[in-house]
C-alpha cells in the first residue's frame, strides 16, 4: 500500500487495483486510450468495440473499488465512446454531475468533414449528496464584473462553464511539452479538476497515468498522487518529471510567491482569458485580478499587489505555446 503514495507504478491498472482491498483514494481522472488506433509504447489502441467496452467496465470498477464514498470520478473519452462511459457509470452507480466539452481550440485539419476540436469529460460523483465541490477554485471574474459594471454581478466571481476552452492542446512546441508521450493533456486543465474535486493532502488517482499529468497538477496543489502506466518507459520518464517538478517547488519557495501561489495565479490568468498586459493596463481587470486571486486562495492572507503585478508581467511572455 505505501508504494502507491506519491508514486507512478509500472503494471495494469486492474492488477494493480486489484491488490488493494480498501478505499484509499478521493478522487479519480481517468484519460484511458479512445481505441482510435494511437500508437503508444505498450498498447495496442485498437480493440474490437464489445472487447473495449467490456474493459472499460473492468477498470471503472477496478477504480470504484478503491473511490472512497465521497468521490469523485473524471473520464476523458472521444466522440465514439463517450455515451458509453456514461451509462457504464451510471450502471456502476456513479451519477454524472457534468458533461464537461474540452474545446481545445485548434483540431486536426481534414478535407471532407468538419476540423475535430473538442474532447469530452465526464465527471461523475459517487454520492449527489455527499462530494467535494470547492466552487471557489473555479470562479472567474464575470463580465457583469469586467465590462457592465452592473450591480447584480456576484461578488466573488461566476463559476466557470462546463465548456472548458481555454486550454490548448499541448502541441510538440509547447514549453510544457514532455516529448516522449504521444498524448499529454494540460496540466492547468488537470489542475482544474484536482481543485475543484479534491482538498489539500487528499489523494488523485489517475489510472492511465502517461506522462503524468494528473499527478504534476496534484503535486503543485498539495495533493497526492498514485499513477499506474503499462509502459516502462512512460514511468521512468514521468518519475523523472515529477522529481524535477519536487526540485522547482523546494527551489522556488523564496520567490515573492510560492510555488503554489504562482500556479493558481497562472491558473486563475488563463482561466479568464485576457492577455496580462491588458489586465495590468486596465484597472477594472487588474482589481478584478487581485480579488479573485485572493478568493481564490481563500486563506485570508492578504498579497502584496506589487507581487500579484510582477508575477502578471512575468506572464506577459508566457504562452503555453
Ligand atoms: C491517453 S494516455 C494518458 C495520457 C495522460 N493523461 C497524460 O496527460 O499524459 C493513456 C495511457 O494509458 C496507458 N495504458 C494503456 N493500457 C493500460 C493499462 N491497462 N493499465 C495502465 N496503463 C495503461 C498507455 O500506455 C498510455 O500512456
């Protein structure tokens, strides 16, 4: 059991689920392979539609056993499968909260149809009446807020919608990219997840874990980590990401901001969707910036504005891309 903590292991996720014989996690993201034919290391992502689907049941199950009963359940899956994943979900108990489109802003050029740009989310509860839903870790400035200046805005922000669109995919030029995994997701589009469904010290499963995204957001947000990969490669090298990732935040706990305060900046900044030097040019924006960052941490600390300022500039020149 305590080599599941804080670790990425190598195996199947059903062999390695199956060892465990009690609820130890809080929350799960599952982004498995869509059976679209992608080509990974160690697996063949071409299964015949009733094999896949029956394997999907397996490792929902897998994965509900060991879901504790305030948890929250996440499946990333294409067009094909999606209807599926819910009523599998549905049939193991689980009650979907949202049907979350990832709209990830750019898609694969064909000629005949229609450029493909969204992924689906599915994010299912264990218990309607008993989950972690920490709204103000997704709440942004409205645009009553921003640009009506209208009295019935709510004060601490609207919660973001159900199409998320404001993470590109991780394209091969992307700074975040890791480059030896063929299909990594963004890690701010992860954090929204593990914040919103998770507390501090709870524990994120990610069962199909690749390059460890799931686990890099649970770790910049103090939370921790199991991840399971069937290719040893992909293990090695998503341990080595998240020791460099360790090192960063020991590294960067001096800075005006700490390392987890300089993420959820940067998380809030892409979330809103305005470039920084037109927040920091505009004073609506900036205030609106500042106290929805501070809602956002919501440890009744009050920030430096000169520091809020100066990590906005530093993401003048940042660009996921
Ligand atoms: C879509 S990718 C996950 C990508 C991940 N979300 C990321 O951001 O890097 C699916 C991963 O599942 C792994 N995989 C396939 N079958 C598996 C199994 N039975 N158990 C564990 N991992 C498996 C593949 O090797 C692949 O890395």
């Amino acid at each position: 059991m305590h080599e599941y903590h804080n670790n990425i292991l190598l195996g199947d996720c059903i062999e390695l689920l199956d060892k465990i014989d009690q609820p130890f996690v809080d929350m799960v993201f599952a982004d498995p392979p869509f059976n679209v034919g992608f080509r990974y290391d160690k697996y063949h992502d071409k299964l015949e539609k009733n094999n896949y689907l029956a394997w999907t049941r397996d490792w929902m199950t897998a994965c509900l056993r060991v879901l504790k009963p305030h948890g929250s359940f996440y499946v990333a899956i294409a067009d094909d499968y999606a209807a599926h994943i819910r009523i599998i979900g549905e049939e193991l108990g689980l009650s979907v909260r949202n049907w979350i489109i990832w709209h990830y802003t750019f898609g694969q050029q064909t000629t005949q149809k229609f450029a493909k740009s969204h992924t689906h989310i599915l994010y299912f509860v264990r218990d309607v009446k008993n989950f972690v839903f920490n709204d103000l870790a997704v709440r942004i400035p409205s645009d009553r807020q921003l640009y009506y200046n209208d009295a019935r805005a709510i004060s601490i922000g609207k919660i973001a919608s159900d199409t998320w669109d404001c993470y590109s995919r991780v394209c091969g030029s992307f700074k975040e990219r890791q480059g030896w995994h063929p299909c990594q997701m963004p890690e701010l589009l992860l954090a929204r997840a593990v914040a919103v469904s998770s507390n501090p010290g709870e524990m994120v499963l990610d069962p199909f874990s690749g390059s460890g995204t799931t686990a890099a957001a649970a770790l910049q947000l103090g939370r921790n980590y199991c991840g399971f990969d069937i290719s040893e490669d992909y293990v090695i090298n998503s341990r080595k990401r998240l020791a460099d990732l360790k090192t960063q935040i020991e590294t960067n706990s001096t800075a005006p901001l700490n390392q987890l305060e300089s993420f959820e900046l940067k998380r809030l900044f892409v979330e809103m969707g305005i470039h920084a030097q037109t927040i920091l040019d505009t004073p609506l924006f900036l205030e609106a910036f500042i106290k929805q960052f501070h809602i956002r941490m919501n440890n009744g600390k009050t920030y430096d504005r000169s520091a809020i300022q100066k990590a906005l500039k530093e993401l003048t020149t940042w660009v996921a891309r």
